[in-house]
C-alpha cells in the first residue's frame, strides 16, 4: 500500500475516534437522542476510496444507523438525482472527500 494512502487511512481513523469520542459524549443529550431515534438513515457520499467507504459505514453501522449508499440502491431505470429524490428523507449526511 502506497505511503500517501496509508497516511490518509490513519487520518481519516483519527477523524473516526474523535467522532466516536464526540457521539458518546453528545448522545446521552435528549435532544440528541431524539433525533437519532427518529431518522436513523445517513447518507454516504464518497468517491475512490472503497476502503474508507467501507469503514464509515461500519462505524455507522455500530452507531445504529442505516448508511445509505447509492450506488446499491436498484436504479430502476432512475438517473442519481432520482435515486436520491426517492429516498426517505436521510437525517445526516457523511461526505468522504479523496484527493
């Protein structure tokens, strides 16, 4: 694995700790918790990088939400705007941004 990949992998796990670090602090707050309880759908935007994509929605995962991604929606003949217009309205959003 090239150095500049291995690099961003361990950022964006240091982004995935202080997340979980935050979330554990924050999810005990009612208005918080409401929130998460109603609309547990989190929509994935992401580009090459299968791997971070992958660990992303682990985390989500184990948070108890529903990562959405797109690109495993049936398309059903919809172009991307209407797979994502179809959708339930998604409470989050996580964007992954590679370079």
């Amino acid at each position: 694995m090239p150095d500049d990949l291995r690099r961003g992998l361990r950022e964006i796990e240091a982004v995935v700790e202080r997340v979980e670090v935050a979330w554990a602090e924050r999810a005990t707050q009612p208005a918080i918790r409401r929130e998460v309880q109603g609309g547990k759908r989190v929509l994935v935007v992401y580009g090459r990088n299968d791997e971070a994509r992958e660990k992303v929605g682990r985390f989500l995962s184990k948070l108890g939400l529903d990562p959405i991604f797109l690109d495993e929606e049936a398309a059903q003949g919809r172009t991307l705007i209407e797979k994502l217009e179809d959708q339930v309205s998604p409470v989050f959003a996580v964007v992954l941004m590679d370079g």
